[in-house]
C-alpha cells in the first residue's frame, strides 16, 4: 500500500467530519483541536460512522481496544490514530 501523508489524511477526516456532522456550521472550518467529544460533534452513532469511514478510505480497522476519548478527541488525535495504523504491518 502506498504510503499516506498525514496531512492528507487530516484533509480527508475534515471534510468527512464537516460534511456529514456539522450541517449548518460546515461553513467554518474545524480547527485541528476542536473538542469533537466535548462539543457532542461525535456521540456513538457518528462515531461508528466515522470508524466505517477510515476503514473504507484508508483500509484500516480500528479495533475496540483503540475506540477511546483521548483517540477521538478532536481532529488531530484522530489523524494520529489512522496515521499510527497504516504505519503498522499488515
């Protein structure tokens, strides 16, 4: 698999996170620290939705083990998790 810039992978976790959960204010942009969990952007159902996502886009699962606060934090915990995955051997 070709190796992914971390930088594209926040890109693409943005737009998804923006487009599909934030409706209205999808206007603005979302910062690299905005508290996803904290603000109720991500609550179960969204997050499965999300877990789907990078499974989908990048071919990564994320196990239980990894479904924590401090990984879906804000956009920048999430890019670390899915950047640390696709680092890791098949």
């Amino acid at each position: 698999m070709p190796r992914i810039e971390r930088t594209a992978i926040q890109a693409d976790l943005d737009r998804y996170i923006t487009g599909n959960f934030l409706g209205d204010a999808a206007t603005a942009q979302l910062a690299v620290d905005t508290p996803l969990l904290e603000w109720g952007v991500l609550n179960s159902l969204n997050l499965l939705q999300l877990i789907t996502h990078i499974k989908e886009t990048f071919g990564v699962v994320v196990s239980p083990i990894d479904v924590t606060g401090s990984h879906f934090k804000n956009l920048g915990t999430i890019t670390d998790l899915v950047y640390k995955l696709l680092l890791q051997p098949a």
